[in-house]
C-alpha cells in the first residue's frame, strides 16, 4: 500500500507540477521563511550541539558509531562551516563536566527547539493554515521540543545500528569484503537518517495535517537534493569563494549560515512539494469517481435490449385499436 502510494507521487511528478510549486515557493515566501530557519537554527545549534553530545554521552559504546555518522555527514557539509562546527564541540566535549552536561541539557534542548519552532511556522505557511487554525504558544514549544527530543532519539537509534554493523562485520569471516560493504552502506544510512528526520518534521509540525498528503516522497527528495545542493556549495567554498580572506574570521559563520539557509530552504520545498503533488492527486482520484459515479448512473438509467422492442408491440397494437 504504502510502495504503490510511492510510485503514484512520482506519476503526478511532472512539469506542470514542478511549475505550479516553483509559483508556490515565491507566493508562500518561502526564501524569507528559510532565512528566518536559518537564524535560529543559528541561534539554536551549539545548544544543539551540547544536546546531542550529552545524550551521545550517555551511551560510551555509541559515541565511535556517532563519530562515523557525522563523518559520512560532514563530508557534504562546507569545510568552514565543519571547522567552527566540530571546534565548539570539541570544547564542550572537553570543557563540560557531568553534572554542568546534565544541568544544562534542559537549557539546551529548550533552546535548540527554537530552529524547530520556525520550522512549524514555516509549515504552517505551505499548508495554507489560517491563524486562527494554528496551535497556541505553548503547544507549539512542547512539540517543538517533543520533535527535538525526537531527532536526538533518532540519531542514537542510527548510532546502534551503525554500532551493531560493525559488530557483526567483525565477527563474521570475509572481514574484508563486508567492512567494504558495510562502509559502502553508511552513507545511504546517514542519508536515509536525513530522510526520515524530513518527513517526522513534515507530519509532526504543520498544526493540521490531512489523513492521505504525501510525506516520505518529498522527504526523500529534498534529502537527495540536499545532499547535492550541499556538495556543490561545499566545492564552490573549497575553489571558488574565498569567504575567510573577505570576511576574515568571520567568513566561517557567514558559510555555515549561507549552508543552513539552503538546507532550510530545501527542507521547505519538499514539503510544499508533497502538498502540490498531493492536490494533484487528490483532483485525479475525485475525476476518477465523478466518471465511476457518472458511469454507473448512464448503466441505470440505459434501457435494456428488450425494452424497445416491447414498446414497439405496444404502439402497433395502439395503432390497430385505433383503427377498429
């Protein structure tokens, strides 16, 4: 069911539709909207960041496999904006105790929800949910937090299974071929980890959602493009901008801000082209039972074979009365 839901998307994936979301980015003011994600996320990663290392923190065997994700990760993200990433959390790392790691997680994840929060907004927008429709101010904190709680969550689940793969790599014969395999594979994982964080923000963060919208088609997409749309500015960073000789020691916020505006804005697009595409689908299926209804009420109305001929005998025997 949900394969052939799937492959239906990719059906009504066509130039018409690119078009119609193309108009929809510009008229919902999506770029203005991921420039606003983009600041808080600003603002809310390396709380995020303290988030992440302490609930990484908490699991001593997982912190390797979490390195081996991030690294799979990173290796899309701009070199500038990995250096002053990977600085501040080797500090924290270093220079935070337990109980000040315990204390101030609390802090952190209030904080780093703060990304999320303009998120939710952000969806609110595409699904056209008037401000009135829209969840209060408390509401909105605690799912925000409950989607930040969520993606932590996630990514340990993924430093298990990373941990348990190279576990089994390990034991089994033909070490060689199977590490191969298994590296081969952490990429794709750390992609799918992306797509799936995608579609828990796209089902989770709009304050409507209605039963049947597309969301894991648009995840992977926009995970897909991301990663591209990533690679290409991280090359452009590396040979073409000289941020750091322009802007000096602030040319690794400006990039690292520039990366995250772009992943905001990808994220957006995926989802407003899950709800494009989804109104596509939903005008073909109601076209679809207006003709089954229309179809079935002609073969109620449609005389049957015999019903002309019968009113034929009536009128001839009319017409010979009438002549008696």
């Amino acid at each position: 069911m949900l394969s052939a839901r799937f492959l239906r998307f990719f059906q009504h994936l066509n130039l018409t539709t690119i078009r119609k979301t193309i108009d929809c980015v510009g008229k919902q003011r999506l770029p203005g909207l991921a420039a606003e994600m983009a600041y808080n996320a600003m603002l809310a990663l390396f709380p995020a960041i303290l988030a992440v290392l302490t609930a990484i923190g908490l699991f001593q065997p997982l912190q390797n496999a979490f390195q081996r994700l991030a690294d799979e990760v990173s290796e899309l993200a701009p070199l500038e904006a990995l250096g002053l990433i990977e600085g501040v959390a080797r500090d924290l790392s270093e220079s935070s105790n337990g109980g000040l790691f315990s204390l101030s997680f609390a802090i952190a994840l209030w904080a780093s929800s703060g990304a999320l929060s303009a998120a939710m907004t952000a969806l609110d927008q595409i699904h056209k949910i008037s401000p009135e429709r829209t969840r209060p101010f408390w509401k909105k904190k605690l799912i925000s937090i409950g989607l930040t709680i969520g993606t932590i969550l996630l990514l340990l689940l993924a430093s298990t299974l990373v941990f348990v793969g190279d576990l089994v790599v390990r034991r089994l014969a033909d070490v060689n071929l199977l590490e191969t395999l298994w590296r081969l594979l952490t990429f794709p994982l750390a992609l799918g980890i992306v797509s799936i964080a995608f579609a828990f923000v796209y089902r989770f963060g709009p304050s409507q959602w209605v039963p049947g919208k597309p969301i894991l088609p648009g995840a992977v997409l926009a995970a897909i493009f991301w990663a591209i749309l990533s690679n290409l500015f991280r090359l452009y960073v590396a040979h073409f901008g000289n941020y750091n000789r322009a802007y000096g020691a602030v040319g690794a916020v400006i990039v690292l801000l520039l990366w995250l505006y772009m992943s905001s804005l990808v994220m957006l697009i995926g989802d407003q082209l899950n709800v494009t595409v989804g109104e596509s689908m939903q005008r073909r299926a109601k076209l679809i039972r207006r003709q089954h209804d229309d179809a079935e009420d002609v073969a109620i109305v449609k005389p049957t074979p015999e019903e002309p001929q019968s009113r034929r005998l009536k009128l001839v025997r009319g017409f010979r009365i009438g002549r008696k």
